[in-house]
C-alpha cells in the first residue's frame, strides 16, 4: 500500500494520469476443485451404495433360506407322523400327542371302532384308536371321573334313520341309588320307507363328583354305523 501511494502522489504532481500498481501478495480467490477430484467423490459415494444395497440383497437371500428350511422341516415332520390306514392317510393320535404339552386339566375323547362291543342300548368306544384319557378311566363302557368339578359332556353318533331313534348321555352316581340319571338327550320319531343315514350331536355343561360314570345310550346299537372311528365320538373336559 506505501509503495501505491507513493506512485500515485508523485504521478499526479507530474501532470501524467495516475499509474495503478497490483500487489502481487494480496489474497487471491479459491479456485474451483478440479473435475478429476468429484468424479472421484461421486465414485465413491456409488460404491457406498452399491455395498449397503448388496448387503440389503444378502441379508434377504438368507433369510428366504432360512424360512425355507423351517418349511421343509415342518413338512417332513408331518408326513412322518402319518399312516396309511382303510386307505387314507391319518396322522396316529398317540404322535400327534407327543408333539404337545400334556393337557391342564382333566379330558377324555373316545371314538367308535370296528373292534368295540356295543350292548343292546350302551355304546362301547374303542381302546385301539388310540384313546385321549388324561385322569380320567374307562371301564364298563363309561367314563369315570375322578377330579370333581364342571365340566363340558358331548356325544356324537352316526345311526340309520328309518322308524324312530333316541340318542342320550346318561350319569351314574353313588348319590343316587336305582337308574342313572339323563343329562342329555334327542330324539327324533320320524317313519320312513326307507332306511336314512343320519347324525345326532348333543354337549352341555354339568357338574360331576369323584366316581360318577357317564355313559352313552341309544335307543338300538345295531343302528349305529361304523365304517370309520371318527364318525362316532363321546368325550368330556373339566373348564
């Protein structure tokens, strides 16, 4: 700055126009980065994103795999818990059992079977399918309880329908001497030229003492048919 005062005060006594002289130290503006230094960073930035989107894809890749195991796994497990039998393929109730945790309370589900021997109206129910009884006992064709409380009783049977059928599930209790005692019941009084097949459902809710004996009652058992053991199911579970 001295030295262009100088110049200029001694050109202007002159009587020549004033001379103007750059500092040559004066601060320059920063110049612009060069192409070859973005092309660098926008590179890089692609291969940031490249990386994260490829990790995204690997991340999906595995766990596709992982689900598919668990798919095929679930699949072998059931077909080998199942069997052949009367020609279609069931899964055996007793692995179907063993695959869950034991029942909370009190339960039983029988099922009709062609090596059950009904009487002339009490239904018998099979020990060969593979019977659900969890403290509960079978014998002499009734269910007997051995925890008191409520619980829920149902019957379902399979019968020809042609001149009249009742369907009923009855109780036997040491409170009460002489007949069991109905709990539940259906009837029907229907006369037909020929022979129908039809079904009977009846469940309710009772409360049952330690020994009472429930059991099934048709009004004739050589009505009830037993082509397959689901078909005819009598069961009870404490709630």
């Amino acid at each position: 700055m001295e030295r262009y005062r100088e110049s200029t005060a001694g050109m202007s006594t002159s009587g020549y126009p004033p001379v103007f002289v750059v500092d040559a130290y004066a601060t320059r503006p920063p110049l612009p980065p060069k192409l070859s230094q973005r092309r660098r960073h926008a590179g890089a930035t692609q291969i940031l994103l490249i990386l994260l989107v490829s990790m995204a894809l690997c991340g999906m890749a595995i766990e596709a795999c992982f689900i598919y195991h668990l798919y095929q796994t679930d699949n072998a497990d059931s077909a080998s818990s199942s069997k052949l039998i009367a020609g279609q393929e069931v899964t055996s109730p007793t692995e179907i059992h063993s695959l869950v945790l034991p029942p909370s309370k009190p339960v039983a589900h029988l099922t009709g079977g062609q090596d059950v021997v009904h009487g002339k109206e009490i239904m018998a129910w099979s020990m060969d399918a593979e019977p659900l009884l969890y403290e509960m006992d079978y014998k002499n064709r009734c269910i007997v309880i051995q925890k008191e409380g409520y619980y829920y009783v149902y019957s379902k049977v399979y019968f020809l329908d042609f001149d009249g059928f009742h369907h009923s599930v009855n109780r036997k209790t040491d409170r009460y001497v002489g007949k069991s005692i109905p709990l539940l019941m259906s009837k029907r009084y229907t006369e037909m030229s020929r022979e129908k097949r039809s079904n009977s459902y009846i469940g309710g809710v009772f409360h049952l003492t330690v020994g009472d004996a429930i059991f099934v009652e048709v009004s004739n058992t050589t009505k009830i048919v037993r082509n397959k053991p689901f078909e005819n199911v009598f069961g009870i579970f404490m709630i």
